[in-house]
C-alpha cells in the first residue's frame, strides 16, 4: 500500500498495547489516592482559546499548531496541551461553584506541528493533572510528589526534577525591565522570533531552542533575585514540603517552561535525554480565560517518552498472558463442545481460545504455544462419553481431570 501514517504519527500496534495500558492504568490508579478524578475534553477547541491560554508568543501558538477553517468557517485547532480545555471546561461547566479543590486528571493524544525526530511527534500522547482552586504551596508539592510517585511506581527513581520559580504579576516587570536591560546590547544578535519576543513577553526569550539565543541568554539576570515576599515565602514552602516527603529537587533558574500562563512554581522532570514531565502553578489563567480569580496548579507527562525511557532503562511492562486455555477438538461434535465450553469459560473470567482456523490437531498445539496459554485441552469422542477432559499445565506439562460438566472444577485448575 502506498498511503502511509502522516509524519510524526504512529499507529500503537496490538503488541504494544499492554505498555501504553500498564502506565495509563498505573497513572490512573495513583491519580486515585489523591482524590483526581478524570476529565475528558474535544479534540479540538476554538483556536483563540489556545491563543489566549497559552499565548501569542510561545512556541506552540507561533509555529506548532494544527490550525485550519472548518467548513462552517470557524478557527478550529487540534489541541496542543491540555491545561487550556480542561479550564474552558472548568469555568464553562462553572465547576468553580463547587467545593474546591477541584482535582483533575486526563490522557489524551496532543497535536503539534514539530520537527519530528527522538521523542518528538506530531501527535503524542499525555497524562495530565490539573487542580484548581488552592493556592497553598502544599498543593505544588503535593502535584509534583504524585508525579513522582507515578514514575516511581513504574519503576523510575532515577529520574532529575528541577525547580524554579517564575514570580507573579506584581515581581515579575521588574524583572522583566532587568532582562530586557540586559539582552539590549545584544537584540540584534537574536534570532527574528526573539526580537518580537523582545518588548511582548522577554522572558520567552530564556526558553529559545536557538543556539545562539542560549549564547546571549547563559549570563542573564535570574528571576529568583527579583522575588517579591509573596513569591519568596511561596517557593520556601514548597521546598520545606518536598523535603518533608524526602523527594529530591534541584533549583534550576534557568528554566521557563513553553507556555505563557505559568506563575510562582514551575518544574521539570528529566533524565540525560528527554524531558518527560512538566508542569507548575498558573493562579491567573482561569481569570484570563473568563472565570472568576482562582488559582491552580498542575503537569503534562508525555507518554511515548515515558515508555521510551522505561525500555531504555530495561524495565519489564508485565505482559498478561493472552490465553488461560486453548480447547483444541476432534471432529464437528467436540467443536461445537469446545466452542461453548470457551464461551462459558470467557463468561468466569478465564481467557479461551479455540480453533478458528481449521487447523490440524498438531498445528493447534503449535498455536497454543504461540499464544501463550497456560493450559491447553483436547475435547474428542471420549471426552464428551465420559464428560471428563484432561486440562494440561503448559509450564511443567502436568495433567489435571476435571469434569466436563463442572465449570468451577476447571477454573480452580486453571486459577
Ligand atoms: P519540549 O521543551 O521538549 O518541547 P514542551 O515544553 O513543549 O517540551 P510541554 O508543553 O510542557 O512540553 O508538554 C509536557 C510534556 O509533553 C513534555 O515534557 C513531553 O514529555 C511531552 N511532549 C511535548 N511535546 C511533545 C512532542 N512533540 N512529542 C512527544 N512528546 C511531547
Ligand atoms: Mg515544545
């Protein structure tokens, strides 16, 4: 066939399946003990409000999305994140009526028109949570453990999580005013995007992926120095609160994170070669997008990075065995035995397969093998005379007589 995936997309084939089911349900299971429960929103939204949500001058709003006019001639995009929908959700459904906190968690496919290379797609795929309405800074530290605890749970310890703290509305121009005293001698040196970056938003200018951006960036001025108490006070309870949970972090001021809506603290989760999480407080960005003053906090964590990184690392994903019992059969009778027998079985819970494919009575055994069942049995004339069958263990080859008739018999064999 000449028609392929569209770049930077991939199918997730049935072998794979059990990877992106195990971290899906390991993250849906902890998300669980904090109390999130799921949010699900379209796949696509009114491109303003990514504009407006995660801002004119980032990467995503400038050159990654997957904008077009859909035939009724609206501004229609695939969502690039999920923190924007999840609040127009919010605010639409006037949740923030309700008690708060309000704690959300999400997996979703993301669309981003990227260079596509290791670990970076068009479509990908993420697991976020987003919850609203406290602005204690346990609450960040307590986003941030739980991202933690996910990765821990899936076996990765070793991963590096940084922190920063990117101030508020009310410290933030100063600093602003410092950065864009020091990048002046050099404006001209910055790349296009940079420049109109320059007097709109300068601080995006620290998060450019163009090398000699970074060259003029390494020396400037950090955001850290230019904290308000509020800030101040802030980042030293979040700190006090991972230490109190012994999740080790290290303060990095250098990073800025791609989306605009981010206030106070922002972190990253990272080993040699990717980042795999990202996240931090945004407590003015339901107000932007309509809805009343009310903080939040919360992170993406890309999936087809953390599956990456936990093959590289050798981390066995259990992989369920596809078959309890294979029922092979002799002649027409005993198919038709051994196909309600496998449906009664599927209906208690043990995973049958039979002969679909015509196949000779030693191509089955060959079959079962391949499949993987645990135990595998051959209904014939006798059998169905004597209503006993003989289920055989796979593993050491030990042979077990059940009867026929008594569902529960075969299940404890096979349980
Ligand atoms: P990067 O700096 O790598 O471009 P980002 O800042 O754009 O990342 P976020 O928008 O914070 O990333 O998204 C959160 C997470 O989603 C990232 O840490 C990453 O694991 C994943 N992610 C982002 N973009 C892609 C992509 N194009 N392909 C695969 N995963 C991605
Ligand atoms: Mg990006």
């Amino acid at each position: 066939m000449d028609i392929q995936a569209p770049k930077g997309t991939k199918d997730m084939l049935p072998q794979d399946a059990y990877k992106w089911q195990y971290v899906e349900n390991t993250f849906k299971e902890i998300a669980k003990y904090y109390g999130m429960r799921e949010l699900r929103t379209p796949m696509f939204e009114h491109t303003e409000l990514f504009k407006r949500g995660v801002g004119d001058t980032t990467d995503i709003v400038q050159k990654e999305m997957y904008t077009f006019n859909d035939k009724g001639d609206r501004s229609i995009t695939l969502k690039p994140e999920g923190t924007a929908p999840a609040v127009r959700a919010f605010i639409e459904s006037r949740l923030f009526n309700e008690v708060q906190p309000t704690k959300l968690y999400y997996a979703t496919p993301c669309f981003r028109y990227e260079n596509v290379q290791k670990g970076r797609f068009r479509q990908f795929h993420q697991f976020g949570t987003e919850i609203f309405g406290s602005k204690e800074p346990s609450m960040d530290a307590e986003v941030i453990a739980f991202a933690m605890s996910v990765l821990k749970k899936l076996g990765l310890s070793s991963l590096s999580l940084n922190i920063n703290n990117l101030g508020c509305p009310s410290c933030r121009p100063k600093y602003n005013e410092a950065l864009k005293q020091y990048l002046k001698d050099n404006y001209e040196n910055l790349c296009d995007l940079c420049k109109s970056r320059f007097e709109k938003n300068p601080m995006r200018i620290l998060d450019c992926k163009n090398h000699k951006c970074n060259e003029i960036t390494k020396n400037a001025p950090i955001i850290l120095d230019f904290m308000c108490d509020e800030c101040d006070t802030h980042f030293t309870k979040v700190k006090e609160y991972l230490d109190a949970l012994n999740v080790p972090y290290k303060i990095d001021p250098g990073i800025v994170r791609g989306l605009d809506y981010y206030t106070k603290t922002i972190f990253e989760i990272l080993n040699d070669d990717f980042t795999v999480c990202g996240g931090g407080r945004y407590d003015k960005l339901i107000e932007q997008l309509g809805g009343p003053e009310m903080p939040a906090v919360g992170f993406g964590m890309g999936v087809e990075r953390l599956i990456m990184i936990l093959e590289k690392e050798g981390i066995e994903i259990p992989n369920e065995l596809l078959f309890d019992l294979y029922i092979g059969a002799r002649g027409d009778e005993a198919k038709l035995a051994a196909f309600t027998l496998a449906n009664k079985l599927r209906a208690v819970g043990i995973k049958t397969e039979v002969n679909h494919m015509g196949r000779s009575i030693k191509a089955e055994m060959k079959y079962a093998n391949k499949i993987g069942a645990a135990f595998t049995t051959i209904l014939g004339d006798d059998e169905l005379q004597n209503k006993v069958i003989k289920l055989k263990r796979m593993s050491d080859g030990e042979q077990f007589e059940v009867s026929l008739d008594h569902i529960e018999e075969i299940v404890n064999v096979i349980r």
